[in-house]
C-alpha cells in the first residue's frame, strides 16, 4: 500500500507542476510576445503555446481529479471534506476560465498569422482577445494557488 499512495502522491504532485507551470510558462511568453508587437513573434509564439496546452495542459486537466480522488481514497477521506469540495470547486472555476482561454490563444494565433501574412499589424480583434485572454488568466492562476492551499492545509470548512 506505501508505494501505491507514494506513486499516487507523485502523480498528483507532477500534474500540479505541470498545471501550474505550463500556465504561468505560457502566460509569460504570450505576455512577452505581445509586448513586442510584432506579429510574426506573436504568431509563433501562439502557435507553440496551442500545441504545449494541448499536449500538457490538457493530459494534467484529466489526470489531477483521477489522481486526486484516487489519492484521497488510499489516504482515508471520502470526496465530501470540505477541502476536497472547495478544491474541487475552484478547479471548475479555474476549467471555466482555461476553456475560452484555449479557444482565445487559438484565435490569437490565426489572426497573428494572418497579419504576417498581410504585412500588417496586429488587428483590433486581436488586442481585443488578448485583453480578455489577460482577465481570464488571474483567477485561474490565483484559482490554481488558492487549490495548492488547500491541499497543504487541508481546512475545515464545515
């Protein structure tokens, strides 16, 4: 049973790495890219930032509650803590601002591509999606810390 739950523990601590740091990766090399105003680094770099939320993000999104509920079981608490459901709840939050964030990032790297393929700058609809890509951003990176805190200090809610 010890080197279940350790496998288990490291699972679950490898898919929260990832999670947070493919997250707070991306939004710094957008952040930067978007800085520099040019279109043809935007473009690229949005493109690379579709493919690693893909292939990491997403495969962490399914893999941390899998985990997590298998974590909890081996360990002794059911699902209905209150840590466990508050944690669970501000993981909905944070899928509920990385959804449109995915569909964002792609939409921001076609209209990237199109402007270098134009030779022109980036268009308004772009600026307009970063803006909103930005806002999303916060809760779900403080969603993610608030998550971590939970399962550090395991609080009783109820």
């Amino acid at each position: 049973m010890t080197e279940y739950l350790l496998t288990l523990k490291l699972i679950h601590i490898l898919g929260a790495t990832v999670l947070f740091g493919t997250g707070i990766g991306i939004a710094f090399f957008m952040w930067m890219a978007h800085r520099s105003r040019d279109a043809a680094v935007t473009a690229h770099t949005a493109g690379v930032v579709v493919v690693a939320d893909t292939v990491f993000t997403a495969t962490a999104v399914v893999v941390q509650p899998i985990s997590g509920a298998l974590l909890a079981w081996a360990i002794g608490y059911t699902l209905w803590e209150s840590w466990i459901v508050v944690s669970l709840a501000l993981y909905v939050l944070v899928g509920v601002c990385w959804l449109p964030v995915v569909w964002i990032q792609t939409r921001l790297r076609d209209l990237a591509r199109a402007a270098v393929r134009q030779k022109e700058d980036l268009p308004a609809a772009y600026h307009r999606l970063f803006r909103i890509w930005f806002a999303l951003g916060w809760p779900a990176f403080i969603g993610v810390i608030a998550i971590f805190a939970m399962m550090i200090w395991r609080p009783k809610f109820w």
